[in-house]
C-alpha cells in the first residue's frame, strides 16, 4: 500500500493540470451603433427591459398570458428538457469520480484430483469491493463535461425562447381576434346600411320612380355583405380555438377586454443598445451555447488521441465457508494502474477530430446567422411601427370622407340629382375601407408586439406575477364570453377622425 500512495498522489496533482483542447472565446463580432429604422440616439433603455405585463396593458389579456405560462403543454415540456439536460451534466461529470462497486459470488463444484486422489466437492463463497477510477489527465472528462453544461445552459436558453414565443402568440391571437371581433362588427353594420338601401330602391321602384335594375343590384350587394358574415364567425371560433391551444384548454370561447381601437401599448419605445441583443435574446444564447459545447468537444476529440490512464482495487474476502468470508484467513485485496491507448485504427481518431472541428464551425456560423436574424427582426418592427401608423392615419381621413360620401350621395338619390350607382359605389367603397382600417390597427399593436420579442423581452421575468396580481375573475368579473352567431359583440368602435477572434484549433494530435 505505501508503495501505491505516491502513485495516487502524482495522479491526484495530475487533475489540475489543463485539459487538452482549445479553450472556447467569443468569436469577434462588429455590431452596428444603432438598429436601422431607429429614431433619436441609443439609450440604455429599452422596451425589452419591461414585464410583458406593463407592455401589455388589457386586464384580459394578461390574465390570458398568465393561464398560457402555467399550462402550455410546450412549456412544460421545455422544462422537462432543461432537467433532462441537467441529469445528462451529473451523469458525465460522475465519470471524474472513483466508480465503486461490489460483488458476491457462491459456487458448489465438483473436481477430479487424479486417480489417487478422489473427486471432491467443496463450496466457495465470495465477497468484496472494487473501486475503479480514471485518472483524467487530459482534460477529456472535464471537457465532456463543460459540453454537457453548455448544453444545460443553451437547454434553458431554449426554455426562455419557449415562454418568449409563448407570450407573443397568445398577445398576437387575442389582438387578432379583437380585429375579426371589429371586422364583423362593420359587416353587420354594412348588411343593414346595405338592407335599409334595398328598402329605399325598392319604394322608389314601387312608386315608379325606379326600376327593377336597381332593386337587382342592391340585392346583390346586401347579399354579398351577408355572405361575410359566416366566413368571419367561423375564423373567430378557429382563432379562440388556436388560443385555447396555447392555455392548455379545450375549445371554447375566450374573453375580451377592451375593443381593437382602445388598446393601448407603450407610448416611447426605445429599442435600447444593439450591443446588448446578444445578450437579451434567448435564441442568439442558445445558438453560442452551442458553440461552447462544440469547442468543449473538439477537447475530447484531441484528449481521445492520449492513452487513458486509471486505478483499480479490490478488497474483500473468500472462503470454502460463508461465515469466513468477512473474517478469518480469507481476506483478499489487489491494487493496480493501467494505462491503455490507441495505436492504429483506421484514421478514425483524427476524422472525429476534424468532425467534430467542422460541427463547431457550423455552431458559429449559426450563432452569426442569428445575431443578424435579430437586427433584421428588429429592423422591420421599428419599420413598421413608423409606417402603420402613417397609414392608419391616411386611412383615417379615407374612412370618414367615405362616410361621408354615402351620406351625400343618399341624399342626392332621394332628391333626384343622384344615381342608384353612386349611393352603392360610395357604400362598396366604405366596405373594404373600414376593414383596412381595422386591419392596419391590428398590424400597428403587432409591429410592437414583435418588437418586444425581437429585442428579446417577455421571459426575463417568466416565473413571477405581476405585483399585487390577484385572481382574474375579480378583476373581470364573471368570466365574459361572445357568441358570434349571436351577435354578441363589444360595444361599437368610433372611428377617429384623421389629423473572437475565432477559437484556437487543438494542438496537433499524435496519430
């Protein structure tokens, strides 16, 4: 034994040696100054710092995303991932400990002597402990190791995108749906304006001051209208269907709080400055972890090139009797060193070096792939912002000059100086227009609602209320459902008038 302890000792100082294998650095990475579309200086601020639940400012709709956070199925299946991984870093990391084992053994056999001797039978029993551990001089365990954490980390990084994801489509499905609620509002209403045409042709025609062409196309007109209104319940019930997916629920109806044209977001959206994307977006971490783990496995690469080095022990004892086993004359115990390693196999050692070279290189095209994923994301959602709203405004003015065109030409109509053809024209008209309006408002909500996702905002603060939240049927009362095909809708909306360098290769490699 006092021969064996200097030997342990050499190996145990061994471990603090480095592992083989290039250290991992964050390759180089020129980020701009500012992100294209943005308006004024950089600030530190930005709106990815807020909880969704200050972004999002309906009552309704957050108490949607707090249900989604706690049910989605995905999510939870994420987490469920992240504990996989970590199991996976304590079972790679076990291999740097002495692995300990015993075994037993009972025998009865039967064995010829000669033919002088005769045959005798006789037992044996065994009992011992064996302690076996490989001395990681090379680094190739740690390595495993260090991958098997990033992995951990870049796992997690994938959970935070899962709760991102989350938060956004359940805020994009609500606003959404408040729009399909605001377009069969304006179909409604257009049917009736539509009907109550109908009615006044056909006096005109009954009284002989027109004809039966009129009647025909104003039929036609309400007709159309009408068919609408089907299409769009039947998107409604798909679309609280589709949410009901990400609450974990059954089909079913959905509140709503405020109507499409009063929801509010964030007056000052700065974006913040790019540098700090990398960090705020959960995929661009996931893709460097990835990165990380890669480079820690190029390490095993090289370190499998270097023999293994490891002790073994034995101690125990043996008998013909099962009582001497752990006493008496029986005792046994071994201790050795082995060493092992490859000689000549093929070229399959460097291959998998360079294979595992070449999916490191593929990690960190990836990881620049997504950082400009993410300047292009944020790009057009600050676009966007400054566009829609531009839009929304012109459309705005077209709106209610429309409005009022069908209130003159009705009027024109009735006193004679006017065509049926205007009064349908002008209403066609509003029609379609009213809808772009609907739809330019839902898009101008999203334009921020992908902004707070592209600039990596909506998990920071995942697992926590907001303060003073308290159960969501008090705030809303009794739960608030619609029933389209019942005409239960939110009260009418009024229309505004218009005012690295890159990681080091591993040393080169014995063959």
């Amino acid at each position: 034994m006092r021969r064996v302890l200097p030997f342990a000792i050499a190996a145990l100082l061994a471990l603090s040696g480095c592992p083989v294998g290039p250290d991992y650095k964050r390759p180089m990475v020129d980020t701009p100054e500012t992100f294209r579309e943005q308006i004024g200086p950089a600030e530190m601020a930005s709106l990815a710092d807020m909880p969704w639940w200050e972004v999002y400012r309906d009552d309704v709709l957050r108490g949607l995303i707090k249900e989604a956070l706690e049910n989605n199925y995905d999510l939870v299946a994420a987490a469920a991932r992240v504990e996989q991984a970590r199991a996976q870093v304590g079972i790679t990391r076990s291999e740097i400990f002495p692995q300990v084992g015993y075994e037993g053994g009972a025998q009865r056999a039967r064995q010829f002597f000669g033919s002088t001797i005769p045959n005798q039978t006789f037992n044996t029993f065994l009992g011992a402990f064996n302690v076996a551990w490989e001395i990681d001089v090379w680094g190739r365990i740690r390595r495993a190791s260090e991958s098997s954490l990033a992995d951990l980390l870049g796992t997690e990084d994938f959970r935070r995108a899962v709760v991102q994801t989350l938060v956004t489509d359940v805020a994009t499905a609500y606003f959404e749906l408040l729009e399909l609620d605001l377009e069969l509002q304006i179909a409604r209403s257009m049917t009736e304006s539509f009907r109550e045409t109908l009615q006044l042709f056909e006096r005109q025609y009954l009284g002989g001051v027109g004809n039966k062409l009129e009647t025909s196309r104003a039929a036609a007109a309400l007709a159309q209208t009408a068919a609408q209104i089907p299409s769009l319940e039947n998107r409604i019930v798909a679309k609280e269907n589709q949410i009901g997916i990400l609450l974990g629920r059954y089909p079913g109806p959905v509140r709503r709080g405020a109507p499409l044209i009063e929801q509010t977001v964030p007056a000052q959206v700065p974006p913040g400055l790019p540098s700090t994307l990398l960090e705020r977006r959960p995929d661009v971490s996931e893709a460097e972890q990835n990165i990380v783990a890669a480079n820690a496995l190029v390490g095993v690469s090289v370190a499998n090139f270097f023999p293994r080095i490891g002790l073994t022990a034995l101690y125990g004892g043996q008998s013909t009797m099962l009582e001497n086993v752990v006493k008496g004359p029986g005792s046994i115990w071994a201790i050795a060193a082995q060493i092992t390693g490859p000689i000549f196999q093929g070229g399959a050692l460097l291959e998998s070096y360079h294979q595992q070279v070449g999916l490191r290189d593929q990690a960190k095209a990836q990881w620049a792939q997504s950082i400009i994923t993410a300047f292009a994301e944020v790009s057009n959602a600050l676009s966007a912002q400054q566009k829609l709203k531009l839009v929304r405004e012109e459309e705005m003015v077209a709106v209610v000059a429309l409005r009022e065109a069908v209130r003159l030409a009705t009027m024109r109509y009735v006193g004679g100086l006017a065509s049926y053809y205007e009064v349908l024209e002008a209403q066609q008209q509003l029609f379609p227009a009213e809808n772009n309006l609907a739809q330019t408002r839902r898009d101008e909500l999203l334009a921020t609602v992908f902004l707070y996702k592209a600039l990596g905002g909506g998990w920071g603060a995942d697992d926590y209320s907001p303060p003073g939240w308290f159960e969501f049927a008090q705030v809303c009362g009794e739960p608030r459902t619609y029933s389209p095909a019942a005409g239960d809708l939110p009260p009418a909306a009024v229309v505004e008038t218009a005012p690295d360098a890159p990681a080091e290769d591993a040393p080169a490699a014995p063959m």
